[in-house]
C-alpha cells in the first residue's frame, strides 16, 4: 500500500492530478478511517496505464472508457498501448529524419522538396481529404464513418499512421511495393477500413487503393509520410487484391 505522496512521488503525477483522478473516478484509491487515500500494486499499474493514454493524446473520459473494457482483458490493453507507442516512436523518428534532412538543406548540403517537408507529419482527414472522399463515396458513407470513429480519433490516426509509416519506412528501405511485408500492412489497412469506416469488400479496396494515388487531395495527404508513399501504397493494395481475388 501506498500513501499518495507516495504514489506522486513514484509516478511522477502530483498529488492534486490524482486527487483530481479520484474524483472523477478515474482512479480511485481505497480509503482508510483516517482518511487517508491508500493505493495498491494495481492502482499503480491503473495509474501507468493513464499515464500512457495521457501521453497519447487520448482524453480523461476516453481514458476512462478503454480502462473499463480493459477490465476483462488487462494483457489486451497493454499490448495495444505497447502498439500506439511503437507508432508514435516511428513518428518522432521519422519527424527527427526530416528535422536532419532540414538542417542538412539549410546548410546547402542537400536539397529538399516541399512535400518531404512535411514528412512524418501526422495523418489525419483534413477537411480537403474529407470532401474529396465524399465526392468518391458519397456524403452517406463518409458521415457513417465519421460517426463510427466519433470518440476514437486518437486510436483511429495512430492505427492508420501506423500501416504508413510502415510502408514509407519499408520504402525507404527499397523493398518493392509487393513484398510480403507490404502486402501484410495491406491487410491490416483493410482490418482498419472494416473496423472504423464500413464493411469494405475487396474490390472497393482495390478503388480506395487506386484513389490513395489518383486523387490530389489523398496524394498529398499520404505522401506527408515520405515523398512517393501513395503510389507505392497504391501498388501495395493493387497487388494484395489481386492476389487476394485469385
């Protein structure tokens, strides 16, 4: 058991944040006749999970929310946290690659095009993704997929940043837009698609696939992860369905 100076000490949190926690019910220590807050092993463990969704991104009240499903399926959660964090640790790499490549201009040792600029930026729908995606697939389909992600951004982009950065970084490493390393991020993407938008069939992943690189406003967007991305993403889907049909 823990008092909670101790718990602030430990976790670096202070002692108003988890007086805050509790009442709110985030985080509720039990109590002593004198009292005191007292925390467990398993309040610390609670306590690092937030500590995790915090830096994330994720709200107070989506916090709430994983933990209680969390309930059932402890390991789940952590591997999903354990995810997350190996995506965003994939961001800041590729954000420090940019940054290096940026002074590396600056100094006149290198050239730079805008777009790689923007390179590890964050994926997100941008209004002009947003319209463009409602000019392909109806105000209908995008409003339903926006609604379902409702409350879920943060796992939303990290998921999709995820497959990104994934295939960028394999591009990077020259591998070919068909490799099995490619065409299993493939997958995933479509595993996304279902989970947060619609029940995507393998031929209108084959479009959405074709679109990444056709369309203006999805090119720009995917090729913020490294100039090149939306074709080579394109050609990664292409091939995942037609195999996939055959």
């Amino acid at each position: 058991m823990y008092l909670i100076k101790q718990a602030a000490a430990l976790s670096g949190v202070s002692v108003r944040t988890l007086h805050h926690y509790d009442r709110i019910g985030l985080l509720v220590p039990r109590k002593g006749e004198n009292g005191y807050r007292y925390y467990t092993e398993e309040d610390l463990e609670t306590l690092q999970s937030i500590l995790f969704y915090k830096y994330l991104g994720f709200s107070l009240n989506d916090t709430r929310n994983l933990l209680e499903r969390a309930r059932t399926d402890r390991i789940g959660m952590l591997e999903q946290q354990l995810s997350l964090l190996e995506s965003e640790q994939r961001r800041l790499a590729s954000l420090v690659r940019t940054l290096e490549k940026t002074i590396r201009y600056h100094k006149g040792e290198t050239t730079m095009t805008t777009e790689e600029k923007f390179s590890g930026l964050s994926w997100k729908d941008g209004l002009e993704y947003t319209e463009e995606a409602k000019k392909r697939y109806g105000d209908e389909m995008v409003e339903g997929a926006l609604a379902r992600q409702k409350g879920r951004e943060s796992e939303v982009e990290a998921a999709f940043n995820e497959v990104f950065f994934g295939l960028s970084e394999n591009r990077a490493k020259g591998l070919p837009a068909d490799a099995p390393e490619n065409l299993a991020l493939a997958e995933t993407l479509l595993g996304h698609i279902r989970r947060y938008a619609f029940d995507c069939t393998i031929e209108v992943f084959g479009h959405i696939g074709a679109g990444y690189h056709a369309a203006p406003a999805f090119r720009k967007n995917i090729d913020r992860f490294g100039e090149g991305t939306a074709r080579y993403a394109s050609d990664a889907i292409r091939t995942f369905v037609e195999r996939s049909l055959n």
